[in-house]
C-alpha cells in the first residue's frame, strides 16, 4: 500500500486530480517535473524528478533532509543537527535524516516559460505519516481547520508590491559566491514618483507584459498590474480566493516572477526596501473576511446603517491591533522589513484602524449590507512567508472574536493617535514574539521556538557585520 493511502493523506478530489494529471503529463510529453514544498522562510525548495519518476511519487513521495528546516535567510544550517535531537529536540530530525515530501495534485501546474515542465507544491511528512511541525503550509492548513469547525473560511485578495530592475551584472565570478552571495548590479525601468502615470507604465510594459500573460496561463487569479511610486517599482494585485489558494497562489507568484525575470535579463526582488538611491519601500496589503461555510455570507458585513462593520468584524479587527506586536515577526520577518515602518509614509507605525484610511495598520472598507466589506492590513512586506501571514491574521482575529475585543474609535489622524507602536526592529518583534503566551499556546511553544531560533540567527549575523554606516562615522571621528 502507498504512503498516501497507508495515511489517508488525499482526499477524494485529490484522488481525481492526480489522475488527471497523469493525463496531462502523457498529452502534453512533460519530460520533468518539479516538486517543490514551501521552507520556513516562504521559499521554495525541492528536486526536479523525471516525469516517470515524478508519476511513480506521487503515492510514495520523494525524500529530502531535514536540514531544509534548519537554514536561515542565508541557508545556512542553524541548528547542530547531528547532535542529540538534532537541535529540535526531536529524534527524527537528527542526523540530516530524510523526510518525506508528498505532491498536493491539485497544485499541479505547467511551467510557461520552462519548456515541457510541471510543477507540483508538497507537504512534508515524517516516514510514520505525521506532518513536520515546522512545515508552515501544514501550520496554516492546521489555523484553516480550526476555523472550518466553527463554520467559517477565511478568503483573501493579496495586493503586492515589488521592484523589476533591468539585470547589468549577475555577479557569477567565483569570488562572488558565499552564503549569501554578492547582490547583482541593475539599473532602472523607469524613474519614481510618477504614481499611475500611463507614461511610467508603457516604459514597464515589456518586462510587464511577460510577466502577465506567464501568471494568466499558470491558472493564478491576476486582476490588475500597476507602477506604484518608486523607480522601478510595480504591483500586482489578486481576486480574493478562498483557504489555502491565496497563500498558494503568493508562493508560486514570487517564485514565478523572479524566474520569468530572470530568463528575459531582468531582476525582480520582493526585497522590503533595497538598498539603491531613491527607491521605495514595498508592502504587502492583505484583504480578508472570513465568510460562512453554510450561507457564504461575510462574517464581517453589518446590516446596521451606523456601522462598518458586523459586531464578529469588529471584535476580529481588535484582535488583530491587540497580537500586532507578537504577530510582526510573521508579517514582516525579515531585518529590511522593519525600514518601512514610516510616519506620513502610507505605511503603518502604530496598531490603529482607520476607515478607508492609507496611513493605518487596518483599513476597513466596506458598508451596510456590503457583501465585499474586507479588512485590509498593511503591516505585511512582501517577503513574509504567506501561511503563517495569514495564519496569524486568523488567530489573531478569533481571539477578538471570542473575548469580544474592542478596536476603539476609527484613527483618523494616523501618526498622531496614541496606539501601541509596532516593533521597530526584527530583534524587538522576535521577543514580543518570545514572550507572549498566546501565540506559543495557539501555534505550540515548539515552533515558536524554532522560527524564534532561526530569526535571532540572522539576527546575530547582522549584528556581527560592520556596515557602512558604521564605517563612515566612526572610522575617521576616532
């Protein structure tokens, strides 16, 4: 018997979708196919098998090491695996074992622009059947069931923001190489500040245009594209979708974009705010509602004509300003991120809401009987790792719902209003993190631990660089 049904790790419509895509493999003459599952850190990583092979794992899954779970931004290995529990206090993970990687058939794509190649998203599992903790899409699949049982699915549309840069010099001598390597040099699409001007876009549209039509024929649920306000800077904004889709659907579209880019001389980043003159910050604005399974009415839609929100809406958007602080770490993860954090920037520095506001953290949109009535954060940079993004919204956001947290009056003076202030650095969200009990009872003190490990890794690594702004003010001072 398989691994998958020894388990029972598909479900029916998974079934039908594998054989499927047998099908498609056979029709189309894939030579390979890629399996991929999502690390830690929102990135990709797996092997790519022949397409016979590929077939034949599909039931059994395809082995990887456990190290995978143990690299930092720099894919280094920040755990001393071949100790005692390989620094999880886990048997299974010491030693760089296997774990095993099973294809979720209804991921399955076809690569456009890499000829006569699938591409399969995983889930990662021990050899006795049971999910790797630390595997995040199995974390925020484990938040997406907690709230089916309570009648409810979340749905989101994603708003991301990125830089496209025309590619002058890989960097791929040698000396080059490192953990991480030397940053490519690039120089500009079209120059900033011109927000949504038709001009700015057609100087994009080339590089845009190819990104466009390759995310249309993977299947993903593309609404618009647009420059935003710094040099070189776009967006590209998502239908909302429901349950893991929307989480799916930002993996593979960094992934895709960077490659696409790639292949066609250009260097795409979701970098928060790259270090070059005059370039803005990127954010990633998520739009969410959680929406009855039964009735697929919106939770947060108020039938009151005095209000914006439904008393379930307000109470979920005040759980969301209450865990702001312990939930940044997972918004925004990495060092960079925390540089976005602005007063009068349209970025948040506070935990407040606002109605129809750009300068808050929470901007509620919607009206009396408003079926698209949505909360959209702004805290997200758009390097989070999306499941546990949205995991910490839904956990957040029930909390308030069930202790019926106020939210407290809209902000209409954003950088002025007094509110908790969002950490200022990855070092201050990591110990609101550490140090709050909801998120280590809702997500276990396992993980928190973990991703509390690796993050104060690169941490440490920073601290220990020398940078230049260092250099500049003191070397010659004294």
């Amino acid at each position: 018997m398989s691994f998958v049904r020894r388990h029972g790790l598909w479900s029916d419509e998974q079934k039908e979708a594998a054989a499927r895509l047998a099908r498609i493999v056979e029709d189309q003459k894939l030579e390979v196919i890629r399996l991929s599952f999502p690390d830690q850190h929102g990135i990709l990583r797996g092997k790519t098998l022949v397409a016979a092979e590929a077939l034949a794992s599909l039931e059994s899954g395809c082995t990887i090491t456990t190290t995978m779970f143990a690299k930092d931004t720099a894919h280094r290995t920040v755990f001393p695996v071949f100790t005692a529990g390989g620094g999880f206090g886990m048997r299974e993970m010491e030693g760089a074992a296997d774990v095993l990687m099973v294809p979720d058939p209804l991921s399955f794509r076809v690569l456009p622009w890499a000829p006569i190649t699938g591409w399969l998203l995983c889930d990662v599992y021990f050899a006795d059947g049971r999910p790797v903790p630390f595997a995040t899409r199995h974390v925020y699949r484990s938040v997406l069931d907690k709230l089916a049982q309570r009648g409810y699915d979340f749905v989101a549309g994603l708003e991301v923001e990125f830089h496209i840069f025309k590619l002058e010099n890989a960097k791929m001598s040698p000396e080059d190489a490192g953990q991480p390597g030397r940053p490519p040099d690039v120089s500009l699409l079209s120059h900033g500040y011109q927000y949504l001007t038709e001009q700015r876009y057609d100087q994009m549209e080339p590089v845009l245009e190819i990104v466009r039509r390759d995310i249309l024929a993977l299947g993903l649920p593309l609404r618009s594209i647009e420059v935003e306000f710094g040099p070189s800077q776009c967006e590209f904004t998502f239908k909302p979708t429901k349950g893991l889709e929307p989480a799916d659907t930002m993996i593979l579209f960094r992934s895709a974009v960077k490659q696409i880019c790639q292949r066609h001389g250009y260097h795409a980043t979701f970098m928060c705010r790259p270090k070059l003159p005059n370039v803005f910050a990127s954010g990633w604005h998520l739009h969410q509602s959680i929406v009855s399974r039964a009735s697929g009415e919106n939770a947060f839609m108020t039938k009151d004509r005095g209000e914006v929100l439904s008393p379930f809406g307000r109470h979920y958007l005040g759980g969301l300003l209450q865990h702001a602080r312990a939930s940044a770490v997972f918004t925004t993860p990495t060092i960079n991120g925390y540089k976005r954090y602005r007063s009068y920037s349209l970025a948040p520095d506070r935990a407040i809401w606002g109605r129809d506001n750009r300068g808050v953290m929470v901007r509620v949109l919607g009206a009396p009987d408003d079926p698209a009535t949505r909360l959209e954060n702004r805290i997200g940079e758009p390097a989070a790792n999306p499941y546990l993004y949205m995991a910490s919204q839904i956990l957040s956001g029930l909390d308030g719902v069930d202790r019926a947290l106020d939210p407290g009056p809209s902000a209409d003076t954003p950088y002025e209003t007094q509110a908790a202030l969002l950490p200022k650095t990855l070092r201050e969200a990591v110990d609101a993190l550490k140090d709050d009990p909801f998120f280590r009872d809702k997500l276990g003190a396992g993980f928190v631990d973990y991703y509390v490990h690796i993050k104060n890794a690169e941490i440490e690594r920073f601290q220990a660089e020398v940078s230049d702004w260092e250099q500049r003010e003191y070397f010659e001072m004294f």
